[in-house]
C-alpha cells in the first residue's frame, strides 16, 4: 500500500460530510417514492453509499495505482454495496434473511440505489482523482521552473563574476606592480582593498542574499582601487539612509552599474568625473541610484552592455515585475542607473 499523502486524513473528512449530505438527499428521494420511512431509507443510504465509497477507495488503496479504475468499480462498488445494504438492515433492526423474506421490493429499491450511487460515486472518484493529477503535475512544473531560475540567477551571476574579475584583476595588479617600488604605501592600500573586494565576491557568489550595506562595502573597495588607479580623474560617494542596510538584495547587483558608469562614462573623459551611489526606501521599495558625470549615452551608442542586461535577467528572475532597472541621461551629462526592488528584511 501507498502512504496516505499530507492532510488525506482532512480531506477524507471533508469527502465523507459531502457523502453523507448526497445520501439524505437520497433518503428523502426514496421517502416520496416508496412505502418506507425516512428513517429506515435514510440509514440504507448512508450505509449503502459510505459503503461503495469505502469499498471503491479500499480496493483502490491496495492496488496502489495512481487514480482509480474499472477494476476499483467493479470489485469496490458490489462488494461496498452488498456490506452497506447488511449493515443497513442491521441498522434497522432486522436480519439479511427476515429483510429478504418480508421486504424484497425495499432489496430491489437498495440495488437501484446503490447502482446509481456507485456511478455518481465513481465519477467523483474520476473527476477528483484528475483534479488531483492536475494539481500535483502544476505544483511539480512549478517547482521546475522554480529551480531552473534560480540555476539560471547562479549561472547569470557566475558569468557575471567571470565577465568582471579577468580585466579588472589584472589592470590592477598591473598598477599595483608599478606601485611597489615608487609608492609602496599606495600598492599596500590598493593590495588590501583588492584582497577585501574578492573574498567578499567569493563569499557572495555562494549566497542567495546579501544586505545592502554589505554590498556598499563590496563597492567602496572597487571604488577605492579605481580611485587609486584613476588618480583625481574620479572622485566617488556614497548615500546610503540608515533605514536601507539591513534590506535584502541579490549580490553583486549594484557594482556592475558604477563598473560600467566609471568604464563607459568616465574612464573615456580626459578630466574624468564624479560616480555617487545613492540607496534609500521608498513606498515599500528600495531604490538604488548610480549617477556619474561621465560622457552619457551618446558614447556607447545602441547598446547598454552585457553587465545591465543581467542586471536586468537576474531582477526579473527574482522579483518578476516588482523590480526593474531604468538607465536615463542625467541633466547637465552622464548617467543615471536606478534599481527599484521590493524591500525585505533579513
């Protein structure tokens, strides 16, 4: 036999009180059209019916099929209706044999109603047995797709790391080199930030969510170390309310967008400029805005690069329509990146 799956024994409850209704209404059927009280018509129905129900689902439980069949029908509903007409002469003060010998119409009247109560039955049997089916097999394609889009949010952010960390960590050790001998200090400093920026990039590689501040502190290392390799030509703040750093988010959400404002916008502008990081809530969001003051759109036409795009991929796959990221040019030049996502605490 099978195990009874979670909450049969409710919904078992819940079927036997609908049964047991559909039976009296049986009963007072039978009252207007036979010879027989109510009483003696009401126990008959609810032995007979109860009685195929519980053959058809006994017969059906050892065979341990899927959902029932013929072969549940045909034992179940004779063998239910032939023990629920004893029990119902029992019920009623009588024998089998004193019940055959001085009623035999009331024995014709209880085949007719068993018969037409085994095919109602059966037919519910069927229709829930298919509900079911069809409950389980949405729940299972739901966790399906559940789990090819958190595979598919692992596999965007894996490719996002491998897209960030080749030339950002070589360009730095680059510097870091020609640090070394001519300003020792500086090399250290950018050495340290480097080591913080990428055990914080391990570890939240591995993790579904971060809080906010843990990702401010991620970006101000970058920051720090494109400030040590861009010199005066960028200058950087960071805006974070209190009320915002305790709030839940994907990792490595933000960096790309002051990777690509510093990369796009400022880096290719002789006198650089100027990156803030905003982060704040509002009306039950959290919205994080990367503005730079760098060259604006006109200087990567037609296309906002792979680094948005999973910025965009991974907000869709996580919030649905509650995220989005919207990129528009900033009066006076530059950029402004702003993510709005649904703020939830840890």
């Amino acid at each position: 036999m099978r195990p009874l799956p979670p909450g049969f024994l409710a919904l078992l409850t819940k079927d036997v009180i609908r049964i047991a209704i559909y039976n009296t209404a049986i009963a007072i059927l039978l009252t207007l059209a036979t010879d027989h009280g109510f009483w003696s018509n009401f126990v008959y129905s609810q032995a007979i019916g109860l009685g195929i129900v519980a053959g058809i689902f006994a017969v059906h439980a050892l065979r341990g099929g899927q959902r029932p069949g013929l072969i549940d029908v045909a034992v179940g509903l004779p063998a239910g209706a032939i023990v629920g007409f004893a029990l119902g002469t029992w019920g009623n003060g009588l024998t089998l044999v004193a019940a055959l010998q001085s009623y035999p119409r009331m024995v014709l009247v209880s085949a007719g109603a068993a018969l037409m109560f085994g095919l109602i039955a059966s037919a519910f049997f069927f229709t829930r047995s298919s509900l079911d089916e069809a409950r389980e097999e949405a729940r299972t394609e739901r966790l399906r797709r559940a789990e090819q889009e958190a595979l598919a949010s692992q596999a965007d952010l894996r490719l996002l790391q491998a897209q960030i960390e080749p030339h950002f960590l070589f360009n730095t050790l680059s510097v870091i080199v020609e640090l070394v001998d001519t300003q020792p200090s500086a090399a250290r400093s950018m050495l340290l930030n480097l080591v913080s920026l990428l055990r914080a990039s391990l570890a939240n590689t591995r993790r579904e969510t971060v809080r906010f501040d843990e990702e401010l502190d991620l970006l101000r290392a970058y920051l720090e170390i494109m400030a040590e390799r861009m010199g005066p030509r960028l200058r950087y703040r960071i805006d974070a309310a209190p009320e915002a750093a305790q709030i839940r988010m994907p990792p490595l959400l933000v960096q790309p967008l002051v990777e690509n404002a510093i990369r796009h916008g400022l880096e290719p502008k002789a006198e650089g400029g100027e990156v803030v990081v905003r982060g704040f809530l509002r009306d039950g969001a959290l919205v994080v805005e990367v503005v730079d003051s760098g060259r604006g759109f006109a200087a990567v036409p037609g296309s906002e690069g792979v680094g948005l795009a999973n910025v965009r991929r991974r907000l869709a796959s996580r919030y649905g329509p509650a995220a989005s990221l919207d990129v528009a040019a900033t009066a006076g030049g530059g950029v402004t990146a702003r993510i709005v996502m649904p703020a939830t605490e840890a």
